[in-house]
C-alpha cells in the first residue's frame, strides 16, 4: 500500500507474516520508495539471525523492543514487530492490552505529520461573563404570566421571543477573532511560552543587542522543551482505555492525520460542465436538489394511476381517499382491528423534565436557539412551559410551524465529491423541537410494538443488524443440511428517507388506526416543514420541503420503519429481512430454478 503525508514522500506501507519471503517484492519498491514501513506478526524476534539479517540488508529498525505474545506466559516473545528504514519520522511506539486476543498484544505507533494551519475567521457567540443564573431564571419568572395565548403555535413563539430577549439582556452576542486550529498537543503552558519567545524574538530584531539575543535563545530552547514534553504527554494518553473505545481513540488519534475535526470541508461541485465553489451556491444548489429528490428521481406519482376525488377540498381527507385502493392499505386493515384506536395523550411535567434531562449538551443545534444547556439548569420553568404547550398542540392537533425548521448540513457518502447526488441531507433541528419529537416518539411506538417484526431491525432498541444476519444463517444453514437451495434478494432503496410520500404515511397511519386528531397532528407534523442548507457559514434561501421524513431527527427513522412495516404483511408467505432502507427477501426451493422464479415474484411485490 502507498500512502503519501503532507510534505513527505511516498511512504511503502506492508503487512507480512513472514517477511523473508517478501525480499524480492521488497528490492523493487525500494527503488521507487525511499520510506518503508513493515509491519505484522513475524513469526520471530528482534534477536532472531534471519530477521536481522533483513534488517541489515534493508536498514530497518524495529520500533518495538517490548514482549508482544504471550502464549508461553514464563517466556513472552516479541514477534508483532514494527520495522522501518527511517525511525526518525515516529515515536511513542508501545504495546498495549486490548483484550482482542488470547496471548497477543497490540503494538502502536504514532507517525511525526505536520498541521496544516487554518485561515482565522469571525464567529458569533454569546458572552457569558457576566452571566447570572438566579437573574436569569428571575426576569424568566416576570415573563410567564405574559404567556397566555391559547393558540398553541403564537403561545410558542411569543414564549421563544421573550425567552431571547431576556437572554439577549444577560448574555449578549458578540463577534470575536478567532484564530485556525492548532495541534492537540498545543497546551496553555506551551501556548504562553510561544507568546513570550515571539516577544522576545521582536524585541531582539528591533534593538539587536546580545542582551536581547541571549533572552530569545533561551526562551526558544524552552519553547522545544515544552514542545517534546507536550508531545510525549500527548501521544502517551493512548492507553488502554482509549485504544478500546472507539470514539477516544479516534479523538485522539485522528488530529495526527487529519485537520477535518477542527474545520468544515470545502465543498465543490460540478454543475453543466461548470465548477462551483462558492459556499453559497454551493449551498443553494444543495438545497434545491434535496427539496426535489423526488422529481430528480423521476419516480411516478400514485395521482396518475388513482383517481383523485374532486371535490374533496381537505388535505387529510384526501390524502386517505388518494390512497384507500393501494395493496399497502388493504394488507394493513386485513392485519389491524377495526376496534383499536390510537390518541395522542397528554403529558405531565414530570415527563417534559425527564426529556429535559435526555437533551446532550455537545449536539449541534440551531443559531436562534435557546442553549441546551440553560434549558436543563432552568428545567423546571422551560418544563412547565414546554409541557402546557404541547398538551395545546394535542388538544389543537397542531405542531407549532417554528419547529419545523431545519438547517441542513451535507454530509459526503460515497464516489465522487463534485456531484450533489452523493451528499445526504442531515437536519439539525430546534432542541425543544427534539423534545416534542421525542414524547410523540413514544406515545406511537407503545402503540406499533404489536405491528413490527421482529426481523425489521432498523432504529429500534435490541434489534440491530445482528438480528437479520443471525436469522438469514440459520435459514441457509438449514437449508444446506436439507440439500436445498438458499437464495436471497438485496435491495438498497435510493434516498430513501428523502423519498417518503406524506398522503401515504398518512393513509397508513389512518389504515392501522390513528383517530382524526392524531392523524391532524401528523399531518401537521409532516407538511410545510422548510429547510435551508449551509455550508461552513453560508445559508441558501428557505425551501419547503413535500416529501421525506428529516434525517437527524428521532421521529423520522420511526416513520420510516411504520412506511415499510405492511411489507412484512404483503410478503408473509417469504421471509424478509430489513434494516432501515437495506431490504432483503430471502426463500428456500429444491432448485436454483425454482428459487429464481420464488425471488422474482418477491420482487414483484415488494416494487409493486
């Protein structure tokens, strides 16, 4: 494997189990690299004739002198080696327990890279320096009783706006310079030191005497000092711990070789053979394809095959009456009884409080919002509001029209990155709009336990992909030990979640038995959501949004699941597997032929 590092050459990077026997491989890359670096289970020690012997003829040093296996625990060995011909360019090289293995250990080392430095730039944020909490929660207490509108979606907004304006008066935005990133390993100590050696270094070019001199001199032999030290402490933090949890360890390690923690990527795309690399264009080209995904798709439209009744002015109604012949809706009421109905409850305090507490601080959320944070040290008074509001919101069968806002971030999938089709939209979404999302959350999936299999094992807690695997093995294993046939259909529905059609969630949910009000609020839920794009600091304009469920949201996956749940009710007489838009009917038969002719029938049903 070639790597290449920043303002390095090319790096020959090799796995071996017996490197003796790569000698001749090895002798024409090192024509063409001047950096080797050999890793593996060798198979034999350091102290080994024939390794080194390699070593010598390859100049390669091993960065590992430490026992590494310890099959015979009186007498560990040190064959999991780390070779190469420039020692120079690594360091803090260790070997930890992991727990992956019987005997062996994992060996590490950290390679020397350089850090790109950053362009600075302005941000706004809010100054808490002065900032009160007991005023705060007193200029709170003053605007409540101003907050009695019994419109659900105005008492919302004034609540919101007064909420601002009070935080506004105790912690106001501000503007600040900030500089690019710096290394991880960069501390305040570090950092002062810098500061006093560039001081020093000015005032010894301005006045050049060996007074001068002699002061930077030694604050720049203290700056690589502190500079070592830090770097040592840095790398050192790599312990076990870290190493096997995968989000540290990536924290930790992932500055060595990346900047893209610190800042946004840059994003360019090609449009008509143009290139486009303006944030802002950028963004509004984004915008607007992930607002019409659906007739980017071309995917024909259900109004062409059913005839809408006209007439019908109300869009609920509609939307069930578009939909009342499709083979979704008659598998659904054939599974569902007629007697059951579902209504959304109302809640308590102490169930806003328990959501409340849920909320992580770290989340992205949106600029005008409320700060997560204040909202759990305040949760009491956000509490006894969120909760009154929400239960108008049931009552009205109304979600308030500010909560449906999203500003979209474009995360890159796959191929290449100059075509938009590869990016996928993520909302970041109001933080008590998370709170509203994840009551109703619970009320409906209380209320769908009893309608999902237990092989649709996408977004639902202790049914993970293990699940379908595990049941798909079995199967075929079965079906090997009876000579049969085993044979399995895998299907990836194309921006699924961007896709979902609004009237036939509706006619579903109406199909297993939602009552008028609940149906009214998910509705309202659903349409006249609007989403705008950014991209590093740049919005495109605000777009409604007419398909799709938002991705970043708890509510959304759950919809989703509730969408393609019929399927398991239309294919009852083939086994389905589905984890969130990865679908797969799988059938056993006595001959290829006979399994050919069974899968396409799966999906002719399942595309129907």
């Amino acid at each position: 494997m070639e790597i290449n590092l920043k303002n390095t050459k090319k790096w020959l990077l090799s796995c071996s189990y017996n490197p003796l026997k790569m000698s001749r491989c090895i002798d024409i890359y090192t024509t063409r690299y001047e950096n080797i670096l050999l890793m593996g289970d060798l198979n034999a020690g350091v102290e080994n004739v024939s390794i080194k012997d390699f070593c010598t003829m390859y100049s390669l040093t091993s960065m590992i002198n430490k026992p590494t296996c310890y099959k015979n625990p009186s007498n560990p060995s040190c064959i999991d080696l780390i070779l190469t011909n420039y020692p120079r360019s690594f360091q803090n090289s260790c070997v930890i327990e992991t727990g992956l293995s019987d005997f062996h250990k994992m060996v590490v080392t950290v390679i020397k890279t350089s850090y790109k430095k950053l362009e600075p730039k302005i941000i706004n944020y809010r100054s808490y320096k002065f900032f009160c909490n007991e005023d705060f929660r007193a200029s709170l207490h003053d605007i409540l009783p101003l907050q009695s509108d019994n419109n659900c979606e105005k008492h919302f907004d004034n609540f919101i706006s007064s909420c601002n304006n009070v935080l506004d008066q105790h912690a106001p935005k501000k503007k600040k310079y900030v500089r690019g990133n710096k290394s991880p390993f960069i501390n305040k100590v570090l950092m002062k030191a810098i500061m006093l050696r560039t001081k020093l270094r000015n005032i010894f070019l301005k006045y050049k005497t060996e007074e001068s001199r002699i002061k930077y001199n030694q604050q720049r032999n203290l700056c690589v000092t502190l500079l070592r030290k830090s770097k040592r402490n840095y790398y050192n933090s790599l312990n076990e711990k870290i190493i096997c949890d995968n989000k540290k360890f990536w924290k930790t390690i992932k500055p060595s070789f990346s900047n893209k923690i610190f800042n946004s990527e840059k994003i360019t795309l090609i449009e008509e053979n143009e290139i486009i690399k303006s944030d802002y264009e950028v963004a509004h080209i984004l915008n607007d394809y992930f607002s019409n995904i659906v007739v980017n798709l071309d995917i024909p439209d259900f109004d062409k095959e059913c005839n809408l009744h006209e007439g019908v002015s109300n869009p609920l109604l509609k939307a069930i009456l578009k939909y009342n012949k499709h083979p979704s809706i008659a598998a659904i009421k054939a599974k569902c009884d007629s007697k059951t109905l579902f209504n959304f409850s109302f809640v308590q305090v102490s169930d806003i409080m328990e959501e409340i507490k849920s909320l992580q601080i770290s989340k992205a959320t949106q600029d005008n919002d409320i700060p997560t944070k204040l909202i759990k040290n305040n949760s009491d008074i956000f509490a006894s509001f969120i909760c009154l509001n929400f239960n108008k919101c049931i009552a009205q069968s109304t979600f308030p029209a500010s909560l449906k806002l999203a500003n979209v971030i474009p995360i890159f999938k796959k191929d290449t990155k100059s075509c938009k089709s590869n990016y996928r939209p993520i909302s970041i979404l109001s933080n008590i709009s998370k709170i509203y999302e994840r009551i109703i959350f619970k009320q409906i999936s209380k209320y769908f336990s009893v309608f999902f299999s237990k092989f649709q094992c996408g977004f639902r807690k202790g049914f993970s992909v293990q699940t379908c695997l595990l049941a798909m093995l079995e199967k075929w294993k079965s079906a090997v030990d009876d000579k049969k046939v085993f044979g399995a259909l895998l299907t990836d529905l194309s921006k699924a979640f961007d896709c979902l059609s609004h009237d036939l969630l509706i006619a579903k949910l109406n199909a297993y038995g939602f009552s008028l009000s609940s149906l009214k609020l998910m509705h309202s839920y659903l349409t006249d959501r609007m989403q705008r794009t950014r991209v590093n600091s740049d919005f495109s304009p605000w777009k409604t949004i007419l398909f799709g469920v938002p991705q970043g949201s708890i509510l959304g996956p759950l919809l989703f699941n509730i969408f393609l749940c019929d399927l398991f009710f239309i294919m009852n007489d083939i086994e389905f597997a589905s984890y969130a838009d990865d679908n797969t009917p799988y059938v056993v038969g006595n001959d290829v032929q006979d399994v050919i002719l069974k899968l396409q029938n799966a999906s002719c049903t399942l595309f129907q």
